[in-house]
C-alpha cells in the first residue's frame, strides 16, 4: 500500500469525531488518530502488532469511551509520572546533565490489544527532556511508557529507538 492509497476510518464517541489513517511500512502497521481530552489534543495509535487480523471497531469504540471519561488520563499521568521518572533517571544515573530534566506526558496513547473480558491494554507516552535557552536537550533516543490495564498500573519502561 503507498500513501497515495491510505486507508481511513472515522468513528464517533459522544461530540468527538475520530479519524483514523493506516500507517503502513514494510515491519510495522498502526491506525493513527486523534481526539481531543479535555480539550487537549491526543494522539491515539492502534498497534496492530498485536492484532491478528482485522481490527474490531466496537472494542476500540469502548475503549475510547472509557479513555475520555473527564479527567481520567489527566489523573493516571500524574500518578504515574514518579515511576516513569525514576526509570529515565536510573537510565541516566551516571550523568549530571540530567538534573532539571522533566518526565511529561507526550499526549499520546498507544494501544496494544483488547481482552475476551474487555480488559484494555494501553500505554501513556512520556518523554524525558528540559526546555533550555538553546532548545530541548533531552532522551532523543528513548521513548517512555506507563503499560496499563484498564486503570491498574502494570510496568514503566523505557524504549530505546
């Protein structure tokens, strides 16, 4: 498939209306979108990794309906944000350039899959960087992750890219 022929898919949950693009490459596929929580802009990826085959639309419906309930990733980012910190920190223990250096929620949300119970595996995505009078000086290299099931914390990690 070449971008000239990218599939799409729009659903609606409530007032939002969400479009969907297929990224494709040649190791990799994903559903890509974007919707607004409590009126920040989200990126929501579908990692279709863990997918054997077509996507279940109702299911991501649900999961979405359950992900924009008010506050509740504003809440699970801020609980969260000590694990993931001390993840980048250990990761850079031996550096001193580390020390005002932030853990912030990318606004983004990946999905890796949908149980038989409904059990929503998903993660927030952090980064782990500073705003400096020359730029962001940063992890360029690694992505961070809270892994969740519904809203039980399951791992923090860190990806290297």
């Amino acid at each position: 498939m070449t971008l000239s022929t990218m599939m799409k898919k729009s659903i609606n949950i409530g007032e939002n209306k969400i479009e969907f693009q297929l990224i494709e490459s040649e190791n990799y596929w994903c559903w890509q979108g974007y919707l607004d929580i409590a009126d920040i802009k989200t990126e929501f990826e579908i990692d279709c990794g863990f997918y054997k085959g077509k996507v279940n639309w109702k299911d991501i419906e649900e999961f979405l309906s359950f992900i924009i309930e008010p506050n509740r990733i504003e809440k699970l980012a801020r609980i969260h944000n000590e694990s993931i910190t001390k993840i980048g920190q250990n990761f850079f223990s031996n550096s001193k350039e580390i020390e005002n250096w932030k853990m912030i929620f990318k606004n983004s949300i990946q999905l890796f899959g949908i149980s038989d119970k409904h059990t929503f595996s998903y993660g927030l995505v952090f980064d782990f960087y500073e705003k400096t009078e020359q730029g962001i000086e940063g992890d360029a290299y690694g992505l961070y992750f809270v892994k969740m099931e519904n809203e039980q914390w399951i791992a923090s990690e860190r990806y290297q890219i």
